[in-house]
C-alpha cells in the first residue's frame, strides 16, 4: 500500500516477463459493471482456498516461485488453491468506455469481490471457500463479511489492517502525498521500480516492507520485476481519507468491518511498518470469533517479521504457511454443493 502511494510518478507501462508456476488451468470471472477478471487455478481435492494479493501487487505474491509459494504449499497439502486477480490487474479487462483508472477500493469490494466468489464456487461445485488474504486481500475479506458471509467457511488476514489510527512518519508522509494526486490515470508503481531495480538490496522501500534479513534478495528482487501493480488514483485517494482519518471505511464514510461470527485468523508481522500489529488485531476487537497471532521472536518464531515476509520471506514457509493450512484444516469442512461433505485434507 504504501508503495503504490511514494511511487505515483509518470512512467510508461511495463510488460512483465513471462515466470512463475503455471496453473493448472486460468478461468475467469465476470463483474456485474463488466470487468473481465483472471482466476487461476491449482486443484486439489481438498476445499476451495482463495489467495487475495496486497494493493500495488498481483497474483506472483502467491505463486512467483515454489520456495516462496502459498499457492504451491496448500495445493501439496490437498486444498483446492485459487488465485484471484481484481480489476487493474494485467490481465483483467475493463468494459468498452469505461475508464480504467477511476475505481477505487469500495468498487473491488462491491464488484469484483462477489464475482469472484461466485465462480471460484460455481466451478468448485462447493457452498463455501476458505479465504486468505494479505494486506488489502485481507481488507476486501472482511468487505466480504460485512457484505455477504454465507459463502465464506472462515479466513486468514495476514497484515491487514482494520483501523489506521497507529500511524508511522511513513503513514503521514504517504496521506500528504496521496491528497495531491490528481483524480484519474494511475501510479506507476511497476515503471518506478524499474527505475532503482539495479540497487534493489539498498532501496529504502525494502527496508520498509520486510524485515531484509528475512528475504532471499535474488528471489525477491525478481519477484518485484513482476510483482507490483500499478493503481488508479480513485484507490490512492480512498486510502488517503483511511489515513487521514484513522478509520476502515467506504467513500461514504461507513466502516468496512462490522461484527460476524466467521472464524477469522488474523497475522501480523511484529515489525510491520506499513500495517502495525496494534492496527491489524483491532480486528479482534470488532470480530467475535477472531485470533490474532503476532508473527515474531515474542511469539517464540526464529525471526521478527515485516509487512511482505511472512507471504514471502526465507522462513514464511517455514513458521508462516503451516499456521494458515493447519488453522483451516481444524476446522469443518464446508458442504458441497450436492449435499455431501467436502473431501478431508
């Protein structure tokens, strides 16, 4: 998130290299205000699982490479993995004369989201799917909750904030900077990039980001070749009225998360700067069945975690990912569309 808000400078559009682990197949879902969006798929016979990706990033956070992959990991262990992409994502396809530079936050949550939902069921054949999220893909599942809770089993939020009203000199400089990004076109975030990936291991923004002793550099310098999304500048301008008030809410001013019963884990990285773990467990605050794990060495892990290491760093596979599969796997299984119960994992 606040990536995209430091990076929002005019540059041309890149096109990434091909890479990362092909699915087993790619479908795709349809909004109701005619976006095109890509699903990519790697079964199993477990229950459907959706990865929702962070705001500036794209699906390659889920399934870049095998050492750094939750796609992969839940697939080896049974679980049906989808991976969404929402709208602004290469590969997503706005409707004829309509911008795609406009939408914001509210617009995923209210479009994309239950779209995406209702194909990942559809093409499942399952009632309900289990829900994991990082940073912004942790926000949209509790839009999801606060919305429609019926399909969703239960979720994982990991470094998603539900509140901004701990903030870091990043957060004040970064609401400055978004409340003078004028109304349409987008933040360059991928073109940016470009510009200082020859110097990547002594970028501020990594040190910002993770905690850097927890990234294999090579594997993470790559990833953010392909990684990062550009955004319209309806999204920058929804997050600076979220840091200039201090609240998860719509453009209209309604809080995003409201009480729901679902079960819901929340993760947050002990040394995030971007989403401090006092503002990821608020949560637990709103939600009445919620856990909240701080992911760090208090908590009794090998290393102290940033805002992108515990989906991608050296030791997430290790102490992050088996959390997430084992959390879910305690729990009951949704039922399938015909009445049977889901295959266990």
């Amino acid at each position: 998130m606040t990536w995209v808000l430091l990076t929002a400078c005019a540059h041309p559009v890149l096109t990434p290299p091909s890479t990362g682990l092909p699915p087993a197949q790619i479908t795709h879902a349809s909004t109701e205000d005619g976006w095109d969006l890509p699903l990519r798929h790697f079964p199993n016979e477990g229950p459907p699982v959706l990865l929702m990706h962070g705001m500036g990033t794209n699906h390659y956070n889920w399934d870049y490479a095998e050492e750094i992959s939750l796609a992969a990991y839940l697939q080896s262990r049974g679980w049906d993995v989808w991976v969404a992409s929402v709208r602004g994502d290469m590969g997503s396809t706005a409707p004829p004369r309509r911008g795609a530079s406009t939408y914001t936050f509210d617009d995923i949550a209210h479009y994309d989201v239950p779209a995406i939902i209702e194909s990942v069921l559809a093409q499942s054949s399952h009632e309900q799917l289990y829900w994991v999220g990082h940073s912004m893909g942790g926000m949209l599942l509790y839009t999801a909750l606060t919305s429609n809770p019926a399909p969703i089993a239960a979720g994982v939020s990991i470094a998603s904030p539900a509140t901004f009203a701990e903030q870091e000199p990043v957060h004040q400089v970064a609401s400055t900077a978004s409340g003078l990004i004028p109304a349409y076109g987008t933040t360059q975030s991928r073109a940016t990039y470009a510009a200082i990936d020859a110097v990547f291991e002594f970028n501020p923004m990594v040190q910002l980001l993770s905690n850097p002793e927890n990234l294999d550099l090579e594997l993470a310098q790559g990833l953010a070749n392909v990684g990062l999304g550009d955004v319209s500048r309806g999204m920058v301008r929804q997050v600076h009225v979220w840091l200039s008030t201090g609240n998860f809410v719509d453009m209209n001013g309604t809080p995003w998360l409201t009480p729901v019963p679902v079960p819901v884990l929340v993760l947050g990285g002990s040394v995030d700067r971007v989403a401090p773990p006092a503002n990821v467990a608020a949560a637990c605050a709103v939600l009445p069945n919620c856990e909240f794990r701080l992911l760090g060495t208090e908590s009794g892990l090998s290393t102290e975690y940033g805002h992108i290491d515990p989906v991608v760093g050296v030791t997430a596979r290790i102490e992050v990912y088996p959390q997430i599969h084992h959390w879910l796997k305690a729990l009951d299984r949704p039922h399938t569309r015909d009445g049977g119960e889901a295959l266990p994992l």
